[in-house]
C-alpha cells in the first residue's frame, strides 16, 4: 500500500506501507515525522499518528482539539485499508495501492489544469470515478463538473476504459467526445478533457524517461567540472586566507585595529577565503567591538586621572567590561577588564554616597548601606593601584571618614526616629533626640534635624491632644471628644521621613477611632439613660425588689378590680402595672419564641418589666463594648463610675432572677407560671438560668399548657352548668388563669356584670 498526506489536491508527503517502522506522527509542530503545512490551522501540534502493529497498519488520532474523521465521523482509532480517506486538520490521509504492488504496474491520471494542477492519482481497481462529488476518486470542486462525471474501469489485465456518466458538460479524449454510455480503451499519453479541465493518462505498463533532458544534463555535468578545474587552478595561484587572518590577528593584538581591518578583507578574496569564511566573519565583528572598548577605556582612563566623575561614569557605562570576547585582543587585556571593572565599581560607590550624604531625607540605614558599599569598593583596590585609579581612592577615603563620622553622631537621632514606630510612642524624649541633633557639627546631620524638627513637635502636641480627648471621652464628655481638632502637621511636611509621616497617619488613624468609640458611647449611655436615669438606683428594678408589691403582682391583684379597658392610660393594678396585663401573656404565650412587636404595638403602655430587660439588654450590650481589648482604656473616670453602678443593677437582677427561680421551684399553679415568665423576661443572656432543669422557655410553654387544658375544661362545662355550678365555675376559672388569657378575660368581665346587677 502507499500512503500519502495531501492538502488542497497536494501531496505533502508519502511512504510505502513496508517502510513504516515505530510510530509515524503527524501535527503542526515541527518535531511530528510529518509536518503539516503551516497554513493548516486546524491540525493540532501532535495530531494523530500512523503505527505497524503486527502486518497491519493503523492509524490513532492523538487526543487532538478538533478530531480526526472517516467518511464524516469522529474516530479514534483504524486499521487503514485501500481506498480509505481519513481527515486531519486540513489535511487528507489517502491510502491507495502501490504502483509495483504485486508485481503489476498501476496506471495513473496527472491533472494538468486547475488549483490541484501536477497532481497524480492511481488508478486502483476495479473502477475510479471522477467528479464534484466529495466521495469520487477524483474530485473537481468546479460548478461545470457533474456530481459523478465520468467513469475509468480497470480490468484484469490493468487496461483502463473510460466512459461518461451522462454528464451536463460531457467528456472527451484527445479531442472526441465520448458517446453516451459507450467505453473507450486508453492509451498511455492520452488527454481526457472533463468540461475544461484536463488530465493525461499515464499507463503503468510503459517506462517513461526523457533521453534529451539526460543529454543536456550530461552537456552541463561536464561543463561544470571544466569550470571547477579552472577555478582550483586559479585558486592556486594566490595566497591562502588563512594567511591573512593570521597577520590581522597579531596587528589586533598591537591594537593596530584599522590595519588588522584592511588585512582581514583581504582574506575574503584570497586562496581557500570559503573554509575560512566564519573565522574571517567572526573576527570582524570582534575587531570592531575591540576598537570601541579601547577607546571607550582610553577615554575613560584619563576622565579618571583628572577627576572628571560624570564623564568616566558614562565612558565606564558604555564599555561592555562584562563580556569576556570584549577584552580579548591581546594577554594584557583581561588585566585591563579587571581594572575597568574595579573603577566602574569604586566610582559608582562614590557617586552615590556624595548625592545621598547632602540629602535632607537621607535615612541612617541608607548611609549605613553606602558606607558598606564604600568600604567593599576600597577592598578591591590592590597595593599596585593603576595611576587612573589613584585620584578616586583618595576621594573615596574621604568619603569614608566622613560617613562614620555622621553614622556616630547621627545614631542618637536614628533611635529616636525608630521610637515613633511604638504604638504611643515617648514624644517628649524624641524631641530632646532632634533637638540635640540640630547643633551636631555635621553639616548633613544638622540640616536634616533642622528639618525633622518642626513637624516632630507639632507630632508631639498633637499627641498630647489626642491624651486629652481620651480623657474627655473617659469623663463622659463625649461630644467634646468628638469635637477636638488634633491639629496635625502638613501631610508634606511629614513626608521627609517615612517613619514621620506613618507617624502622623497612626495619631489620625487613632484619633478617628477614638471618635467612633466615643460616639458609640455617648449612643449607648444615652439608651440606658433613658430607661434608668444616670444616677441612683433603677426605679424598675427597686420594684421587682419590692416583696409587698410582687406578693400583689404573684397573686394577680388586678383580678379583684374591673376588668381594665384596652384604651386605659394608669395601670389596673400593680399586676398591670409591673407585667401589664395583655402584655404579660402575649409574651408567655408566644414562648419558646420572641412575641411579635405588631401585637404589642397598640398596648396602653410598657410595663415596668419590660422597661427592666430593655434596660438590662443595654448595659449588658455596653459591658461588652467596653470588655473588648480595643476599648478597655475606656473604662475610666465617670466611666468607670457607671460601670460600677451598672455592675450593681445586673447583681439585683441577678438577685431578683434567683428568688423567681426558686419559687419556681417550690411552688407550683399560677404563680409559678408568673414567677417563670418573669426569670424569661430578666434573663437576657440564654442558657444562664434553668426552670425544673428545663429552659425556662421549654418549661414555660408545658406548663402554660397544662393551665389553660384545665381552663378550657371548666369553660367547656360552664356552657351547660346551672347558675350557682356556673357562678363556681368562673370563681375557679379567676383563681387558677392569667389575667391576660381570653378565657379569664371572658369571665372577669360576667363578674364584673354579676356586681353591676347587685
């Protein structure tokens, strides 16, 4: 078999199906055995591959982006057969059979026209067809070409006939057309015309060559060998090249770069100049780069000798002293790199230590650093220093004296500057540390702390400011607080320093928080203020206290009054008053959960219990905000002074909560049920207090429904009960129920029309 890559009607590659051995790839990339063409732009880098597996060859698509297909479907994986078309990318993988296959000859067709002109296509038995159809043997993309055009069938004896399909345009050979359905035998060289385009069958069974164009091969072989023999003999006559590469070499050495140049092109026209081409090429390009590096160090060298610093460090900077071939003209000349280098490195150190010594903002750990670089320069420089370099050590002495002694003087100043790094940092100990540094006898030293002074010291005063509104805010003067003005210096004056200017960001950082803070106080005093005053006891809470008046609320005292209208504005009754009588059992009814607000939005008024938990919620609420390690140094002066208070008015809760729970426990009927709801209303923090070891919560809703099943019995039974069983009924129903249950409602109101009727 022969297989063949083609794209667009061009064969990319082929090979014989005995000569594939191991693994055939196919793909964009360059490393596949077989590339395809750059314009395919489908084909993945390793598209598919063709591999011997046995006597059979297949072909694997190599998890490629857009699939390898076979007669229009994906596939992964096929034994290849005569006849198969397989798409890659743009790319066809044809398999067809070897001309010689079997020991017989195959005929072929050679298109002469058209897009895939030069193209050449076996004739495979038993037939070939061509046509614009995409599955023909041969396909013609062309609007005059029929779907299936023409027919060649080839017989058992390799002779090819051909026919017309009954094609629209028809089909010829040499010439004549062929008649409808009628076979014509072709003869090697014949033209077969399809519509316009036109092909030249070639038989199988006939050898073609071409003796004439051998002959003049032959005329032009021996032509060719004439003029060589020429050519090596004139060759002979001259110098080799190799003599005048050597001669530019040793004038390079000389430093004779312009002669060495003139030399060397020579040698492009001399014996042998063709072996020698790299070597000649190659020592142009380093006969050049030689030349600029010693003049560049020339130059150098005597900017060096007299001082001139920013003239050597541009002439240093353009010379290539990092690349070896640039210093390799002669022995000498890597010493001479070793001394560029050593002066680029001196002078770099130098220059950069005089620009930041007479800077302001010159910090003490950049000085440290330019003198470490200074000292490393003066380490290179050997007992032999150069003549060039001399003038420079002597500068770079200087410079290192003076650094130390500025490092010494100024190190006070550069603890002091690191100080402001604390979160409260020793102002006044800082501004003594300036203030010293401003009468140092160096003049850098001096000019900077000159400079750093000013904004320092209004750092300082703010600093005491911002002492006095924490204060203020600890005092209770909350608003004053918030109203001072830190007066912090210039943003740009701060900026010479960055531990300066982060120094003024952290007091105005802290300032702002301290703002906040005293803002979320005065919120937060201000609500319990409200619901407790600021000084003395808690009125709500000396009530709960209050044992006579809890006797009264225990035994739901507001029963024996007239039951209390709902647009009512004084309490019916110190139950009313401290629980509130629709009030109360809304809560306890709604337990485990909170009772809805919408429910309790239109009562006469709040009671004295709920007034009690809101005020608890608020100081428990601000114990914690003042408990968090951010807002401890609040708690202070006035402040702490009403801590203490607060702490007192949680303990009587506490108290109260207590007495409750132990009735709780000891009692049991109504005024248990109450004694609950009340520990549920003061406790504001869950799971501190239990009820018969439940929640009191879970506890609560059990036992309240325990109440209201008796309650809705004897309601049940007062329907159909006599006047006096009734009258017992209700006298029941009163003694045993909530004030707030309908129920009790219910029955409160007939006693209080059985009274009237009295």
């Amino acid at each position: 078999m022969l297989i063949r890559l083609e794209h667009n009607g061009r064969i990319v590659q082929e090979i014989k199906s005995e000569d594939i051995s191991g693994e055939l790839t196919i793909g964009r990339s360059h490393t596949c055995t077989w590339p395809v063409p750059k314009e395919d732009t489908v084909a993945s880098s390793r598209h598919a591959c063709v591999f011997l597996k046995g006597r059979t060859i297949w072909l694997k698509d190599l998890e490629s982006t857009n699939g390898t297909f076979f007669q229009g479907k994906k596939i992964e994986k096929r034994k290849l057969g005569l006849g198969d078309k397989i798409g890659i990318g743009n790319c066809t993988l044809c398999v067809e059979a070897d001309k010689t296959e079997g020991g017989k000859a195959v005929s072929e067709l050679m298109v002469l026209t058209g897009k895939t002109r030069g193209q050449k296509k076996p004739l495979n038995p038993p037939s070939f067809i061509i046509g614009s159809d995409p599955s023909s043997s041969l396909v013609f993309l062309d609007m005059l070409v029929s779907r299936k055009h023409a027919e060649i069938t080839i017989k058992e004896d390799n002779s090819c006939w051909i026919r017309d399909l009954g094609s629209k345009n028809g089909t010829s050979v040499n010439g004549l057309a062929l008649r409808d359905d009628k076979e014509r035998l072709l003869k090697d060289g014949d033209r077969i015309a399809i519509s316009h385009l036109e092909m030249e069958f070639h038989d199988g069974a006939v050898k073609r060559s071409n003796k004439q164009a051998m002959l003049r091969m032959g005329i032009l072989g021996a032509t060719f060998v004439a003029a060589m023999a020429l050519f090596w003999t004139y060759q002979h006559l001259r110098s080799p090249a190799e003599a005048f590469v050597r001669k530019a070499r040793r004038l390079a050495a000389e430093q004779q770069f312009v002669t060495a140049s003139a030399e060397l092109e020579k040698a492009v026209n001399a014996r042998h100049s063709a072996s020698c081409q790299v070597a000649i090429e190659d020592l142009r390009r380093l006969l050049g780069i030689w030349e600029t590096t010693v003049g560049l160090w020339t130059e150098a060298q005597r900017s060096l000798t007299q001082g001139k610093w920013t003239q050597a460090s541009r002439d240093l900077g353009m010379l290539q002293a990092a690349r070896k071939e640039a210093w390799e003209w002669n022995d000498k000349a890597p010493l001479e790199k070793e001394n560029a280098l050593r002066a680029k490195l001196m002078l770099d150190s130098l220059l950069h230590a005089e620009s930041s010594i007479v800077r302001e903002d010159v910090g003490y750990e950049e000085l440290a650093e330019d003198n470490a670089a200074v000292k490393k320069a003066l380490a290179v420089v050997s007992a032999d220093t150069p003549a060039s370099l001399v003038r420079l050590k002597s500068d770079l002495d200087s410079m290192q004296r003076r650094q130390e002694i500025l490092l010494d003087e100024g190190s006070g100043l550069e603890k002091a500057l690191n100080r402001l790094k604390e979160t409260y940092p020793p102002y006044l100990e800082i501004v003594t540390a300036v203030g010293k540094a401003r009468k140092s006898s160096e003049g850098a030293l001096k000019r900077r702390a000159e400079v750093l002074f000013e904004p320092i010291q209004a750092l300082s005063k703010s600093f005491t400011k911002l002492n006095e509104a924490a204060q203020l805010a600890r005092e209770m003067e909350f608003s004053k607080a918030m109203g001072m003005d830190l007066m912090l210096p210039p943003v740009d004056a701060c900026s010479i320093d960055l531990r300066v200017s982060q120094a003024r960001l952290n007091l105005d950082k802290v300032f702002l928080n301290l703002r906040s803070k005293a803002g979320q106080m005065s919120f937060l005093f201000s609500e319990i203020e409200k619901r407790i005053g600021r000084d003395g006891e808690s009125e709500v809470i000396r009530v709960l206290q209050d044992r006579l008046i809890m006797e009264k609320v225990l035994s739901c005292d507001s029963l024996s009054l007239p039951l209390p209208k709902r647009s009512r504005r004084d309490a019916a009754g110190e139950y009313d008053r401290v629980l509130g009588v629709e009030e109360f059992y809304t809560h306890l009814s709604a337990m485990p959960e909170q009772a809805d607000q919408a429910m309790l939005s239109d009562l006469p008024f709040i009671s004295l219990l709920t007034q009690a938990r809101e005020a608890l919620q608020k100081i428990e609420t601000l114990k914690r905000f003042l408990n968090q390690p951010d807002n401890q140094w609040l708690a202070g002066g006035k402040v702490g002074a009403q801590m203490k208070r607060l702490d007192a008015i949680l303990t009587q809760r506490d108290g109260i909560v207590k007495d409750m729970a132990e009735r709780v426990e000891s009692g049991s009927g109504r005024q248990a049920l109450i004694a609950g709801g009340i520990v549920a209303r003061l406790t504001t923090m869950p799971g501190t207090v239990t009820l018969k070891s439940q929640k009191p919560e879970e506890w609560i809703v059990a036992e309240l429904k325990r109440l209201r099943t008796d309650l809705m019995r004897l309601n049940s039974e007062y329907t159909m009960a006599n006047a006096a069983r009734q009258i017992e009924i209700r006298s029941e129903i009163l003694k045993s129920g909530l004030p707030g249950d309908p129920m009790v409602r219910r029955m409160w109101s007939m006693k209080d029309a059985a009274s009237q009727e009295r």
